[in-house]
C-alpha cells in the first residue's frame, strides 16, 4: 500500500512538473528594441532567464531610424505585439500621459529599485514628471556623453614641456572645462592638420542638444524647472551663457567642415588623427578599443565630463529604460522579468555581457572599473547625468533649440545671451501651448 501511494504521488509530481514546463514554455515574452549590439546582448542574457523559468524571451528588433514610429504605431493602436520595451527617456512624457506604459511606482519601491540603481539614472530614465515621485520603467542600457583623447600626444615629453611652459601647470587629462580648452587650443594646429577638439554639431536631432547640455550642466546651468515648466532666468542664466559662449569657443578648435558631426565623425577624429579630444557617447567607445577599426587603439584614452568653473561636474544623458506595455496580454510575466533584471547577478551578467548597467553595486565595483579603459569613466558619469526635457513635446523642444542654437555655435551669429534669450521665450510658448504653464 505505501509503494502504491509512494507510485501515486511520484506520478502526480510528475504531471505537475510537466503541466509547470509545458505552460513556462506556453509563455512568451517579447521585449522590443532598436537594433544594436546591446539589444543583441540582452537576447543572450534573455536566455539565461529562459533556462531558469522556461519563459522564452525574444529581443525583436528594428533599425534606429524606424524605432520611435514602430513602437508608436503599435501603442497608437493598442496594439500586444510588445510585451516590454526598451525606449528612450525622451518617451516618458508621451508614453505615460498616453497610456501606453504601465505605471512601475509601486514595483519600483517595492524592488527597492532607487536604493539598486543610480539614482540620477532612475530620475531621468525612469520618473515622469519631473520630481514627481512617478515612475514608468526600469534603468536598462546606462549611456552619456564622455571623452576620448590621444594618449600619446598628451604624454609625449616635448608635448608637456611646451604646455607648461604656455598655460603655468601640467598637461594631463583635463579636470575642468577651463583646463579642456586650453589642451584644445593648445593642440590646434591646421598647418599640421591637428586640430584640437572633436564635439558635437549636428542639428537634426539631438547631437548639438547633447554637446551644449555637457557643458551648460558644468557649468551649473538648467534647462529649465522640470516641476513647473519655468524656463525664463534659468535657461537664460548667467552660467548658461557662459556654457554656451565656451562651447562656441570650442568650436574654433574643430577641424575643417565640422558644422555637422555626431558621434560617427566624433570617433573618426580619432581613427583619423585629426583631433586631440573627442567627445562621444560611451556606446561607441569600444569600437575605439579595436585596432581594426582605429589604429590608434593602444594611444587611446577615455575620462568623464569635467567640471564647470563652480565645481559642477554632471554629463548629458543617453540609453534607455525597459518598459512593461500597458496592453501587453502578459503584464504579470513581464512584471517577473523585471524583478530578475534587477537583481545584482543578473546585472552583474548583463555587464559582462556588454551591456551598460545602471546598477550602483556592479558600477561601484572593482571588477567592472577596470574591466575596459572606459568603465571607470562611465561609472563616474552615471552618477552625475542629466537630461533634455521628456514631456510629449520634446521634439518641438528640441527643433527650436537646434534652430537657436546652431547658427551660434558654428557660424557665430548674434551672442550668448542674445540666443538663450530668445530660446527661453520660445519654450515658454511651447509650454503655454501645452497648457504647462499660463
């Protein structure tokens, strides 16, 4: 009798664990991202996590230039194509208010996600609105503005003694915004087709918005009250044209024809030796590291945005959250995926992977800091970022600070104040418009 009930109980088991496998394999989550290295990284830790729960989960991907108007059209019509999505900061605004997003406050207290992350990355990537206390998604591929420099140039004997001699103090990897652009001038020479400095121009979407941002955030300037939308004396600030004017400064240094560069010429300066000092995300920063695609990769060098004259010392922000779709048919799933994201060996994985990971334990590592010559620099800058407005209207936004902005910076038309001056009263119409402010 007892062998019997023992056979039973084995037999029920048995179905349960098959009834268990066959639905964990009957679930399917699809996380929808652009298609890029990283999305490719989280594919492979994605199947780590399939081989702990048996839910399959697939990264679908689409290029760059497609991704905002895919992920839109399917939310627009409340569509479950996605389950999850890995979307800019900038969709926060038009994501949440349209109800395409599943509100993650209470998981993101619950998970203790504010006390796991970086904090700067969970305001920008995850809060909306601003200071808000509301959150609509989890840090995922950590990314900013950082520099690149020629190491060898920097460190040649003659280099340092003619540097001194010229500026009163050491040529080394820049500490301050002053410092950087006295190694820029220093280093610009167009007799020699050396020039100083590689930064960011280009106008079509946000490349000149991120350049600019580095240096205003520096040097203590906002881009406007994120809580009430008030813009005028803070855009306009005396910090913020002082930002703008150095920017401006900086452009002199550029090599020839730098009126619309981004982060691909920004990376050429480099491989091409044109450019002591090159600004850049630090997604694109490993490419640096291949001697196949830049000879220079053993005299190059990496250090996070330096600080302002008053000692503020933050970087523009990139990368993105992942998100649970609100009409998403498999919320509660989703919802397990991100609690297994989150955990610091999963983050610890997504690193080793490729991955950026915003998580404070992995960044504040050892391990990590000196896994590539850039990580130590990135983890300084993920604590310190800052971010262009995430409201519905970001694009406006961002057009009128490009057609502002830019006749400044590369052709020198009107001044500083003038130009923020002129942005402030913009904005603030736009804000009107939208019914942000009166």
């Amino acid at each position: 009798m007892r062998k019997r009930r023992v056979g039973i109980l084995a037999g029920i088991g048995l179905a349960l664990a098959c009834s268990t496998s066959a639905y964990a394999q009957d679930k399917q989550l699809t996380i929808f991202w652009a298609e890029w290295d990283p999305a490719n990284y989280l594919q492979e830790l994605a199947n780590e996590y399939e081989k702990e729960t048996g839910v399959k989960v697939v990264v679908e991907t689409t290029p760059w230039a497609d991704f905002q108007t895919k992920a839109f059209t399917e939310f627009n019509a409340k569509g479950s194509a996605y389950d999850l999505v890995v979307g800019d900061s900038q969709w926060l605004g038009s994501a949440s208010e349209g109800g395409h997003y599943v509100e993650l406050t209470d998981f993101i207290k619950e998970n203790n996600v504010l006390e796991k992350m970086a904090p700067a990355t969970v305001k920008y990537y995850s809060e909306y609105p601003g200071n808000s206390g509301r959150y609509w998604s989890i840090p995922t591929e950590g990314d900013a503005v950082g520099w690149s420099y020629r190491k060898d140039w920097f460190e040649d004997p003659k280099e340092k003694e003619a540097f001194k001699a010229k500026y009163g103090y050491e040529l080394d990897v820049p500490k301050t915004w002053k410092e950087l652009t006295d190694i820029a001038e220093f280093f610009n020479r167009p007799s020699e087709n050396r020039y100083g400095i590689a930064i960011y121009t280009q106008n079509q979407y946000d490349g000149l918005a991120m350049g600019v941002e580095n240096a205003l955030f520096s040097y203590g300037g906002e881009l406007g009250d994120y809580s009430t939308y008030k813009v005028e004396g803070i855009l306009n600030s005396d910090k913020s044209v002082a930002a703008l004017e150095n920017y401006r400064k900086l452009f002199g240094f550029t090599p020839p024809g730098w009126t619309n560069a981004f982060f691909v010429e920004n990376n050429q300066a480099i491989t091409e030796n044109l450019a002591a000092m090159s600004m850049n995300y630090f997604a694109f920063f490993p490419s640096l590291l291949n001697e196949a695609s830049n000879p220079n990769a053993k005299n190059t060098g990496f250090f996070a945005n330096p600080a302002g004259p008053g000692g503020d010392q933050y970087a523009a922000l990139g990368g993105q959250g992942i998100s649970i779709v609100s009409y998403s048919n498999n919320k509660d799933e989703a919802m397990k995926f991100l609690q297994w994201f989150i955990q610091d060996d999963t983050q610890k994985k997504w690193a080793e992977l490729g991955g950026y990971t915003c998580n404070k334990a992995v960044l504040e590592s050892e391990a990590f800091q000196n896994a590539t010559p850039y990580n130590k620099a990135f983890y300084e800058t993920m604590f310190k970022v800052k971010d262009f407005w995430a409201v519905p209207e970001y694009a406006e936004l961002l057009q009128q600070l490009n057609q502002r902005v830019y006749p400044y910076v590369v052709n020198g038309e009107g001044t500083a104040k003038g130009v923020l001056d002129s942005l402030a009263a913009d904005w603030t119409e736009t804000f009107k418009k939208y019914g942000r402010v009166n």
